[in-house]
C-alpha cells in the first residue's frame, strides 16, 4: 500500500483536475474530452477496442522478445573483446539517430504489411536499451572476483557463469523495463506506417473523425499495455534476482 498509494493519489488529483479544467473552461470533448467521456468510450467502443488492443499486444510480445534475444547477444559479443567493442559499439549508438518512422516506412517497404513489419520495428526500438544496459552490467563485474577465478584456471564461460552474469542480471532487466515502454512506442509507428489493425492503426482512424474520446481511449489501452509490460519485467527481476528484494 506504501508504493502504490502515493501514485494512486497523484492520479486521481490529475483526473480530478482535468474534469474540473473541462467542466468549467466548457472545452469541446472534441477539442479535449474529460475523463468521464474517456470512460464512457472505454465501455461504449470495448468491443473494437479489444480486438485491436490483442493484435497490438501480439506484435510488442513478438518484438520485444527479438530485441531481448538480440540484446543479450549482442552484449555477450561486445564484452567478449575489445575489437569487436570498438568495431561494434559506436553502431550501436548510431542507430540511434535514425527517426523511428523513417525505419518503419523502409521496413514496410522491404517486408510488406504483415506482422513481420512491426515486429522488426518494435525490435529495432527497443533494442538499444537492452543491449547498452547489458554491456554494462557485464562490463560491471567485480574485477577481483574475475583475477580470482583466473587464478584456480577458470576460463569465459565460467567467469560469466559465475561474475559476469549474475553481475548484468541487474542492469539487463532495467533495459528490459525501459525497452518495453518503447516496444509499445515502436508498435504505434510500425502500425501507422502500413496496418488495417491494432490501436495504432484505430487512433489513426479516431484522429481523421475527430473522434477525440475515442482516440484517448485507445490512448488510455496502449498505455495500459506499456504499465503491464513494465510490472512483469519488474515481477520477473523479483523472481530471478531474490536478493534484490531482500536488499530493498
């Protein structure tokens, strides 16, 4: 209740500021709707929404599941030798630069409109996060620890078995956290791009209607996705790294 009660607080005083802003500025919902019409095309466009909420989900699920792998990996390479860090690294950094729907308009044209597309988007997106977090925490290994295990002959793979891992475990999952708001991100972008579903595609369609309550709903569903994402990479860092929590 300590953790969750504070930010409960603060969003119900933002809700409660933003229906009385509304209700007495006499704001069009086209304009800006207040969080009572928000709700009310929750319940009234479930039905759409639902099904587009899935197809979203199915396409970050996929995408963020390329990303991790291709993170970890990419990690494990740049650690294993300098060479390749300065080969690779600055890369990796620059990949970064690329605006996000110019990556998404080119994936679309060389792999079509199906999920691949947005798969590949979403996973470009969040991919630097994973990987740069990663290379830290295996770059964050106790160098005395490793001397140690040297020293009694233990070669790579044992050091990261035993130093290196446990030691990137930490940083890997904060990438995870912050690659999963992105992956939802990359989703929105992969489906404007070239899609005829997810709630990206049907905030397009609100957007065009002025359909303003309807496209804040769907707001309000993307957003749900992204917290859920977050509290499960934040559970499965409690489950594979006990002692963090012991430590709190």
């Amino acid at each position: 209740m300590k953790k969750i009660g504070p930010p409960a607080a603060f969003a119900l005083l933002v809700l409660g500021a933003w229906e009385l802003v509304v209700a007495l500025s006499g704001t069009s919902e086209s304009v800006l709707p207040s969080p009572v019409e928000v709700v009310r095309a929750l319940g009234e466009h479930g039905g759409t929404l639902a099904p587009a909420a899935w197809t979203t989900l199915s396409e970050v699920l996929a995408g963020f599941g390329v990303a991790a792998a291709a993170g970890a990996l990419s990690a494990l390479a740049v650690a294993s030798s300098r060479l390749v860090e300065r080969a690779v690294y600055p890369w990796l950094v620059i990949s970064q630069v690329v605006p996000v729907p110019a990556i998404a308009a080119l994936v679309v044209v060389w792999t079509g409109f199906g999920i691949a597309s947005k798969v590949v988007v979403i996973a470009l997106v969040s991919f630097f996060p994973i990987a740069v977090n990663a290379i830290d925490g295996l770059r964050a290994a106790d160098p005395g620890l490793l001397e140690a295990l040297a020293s009694l002959g233990a070669g790579r793979a044992a050091q990261l078995r035993l130093v290196r891992g446990p030691a990137a475990l930490p940083y890997f999952f904060s990438g995870l956290r912050v690659a999963g708001v992105l992956s939802v991100i990359g989703a929105v972008f992969a489906e404007w791009v070239g899609s005829s579903s997810g709630l990206g595609y049907l905030i397009l369609q609100y957007n065009n209607e002025v359909a303003t309550p309807e496209e804040f709903a769907a707001i309000v569903v993307l957003a749900a996705i992204a917290i859920a994402l977050f509290a499960g990479v934040t559970l499965a860092e409690r489950v594979a790294l006990p002692w963090q929590r012991r430590a709190e």
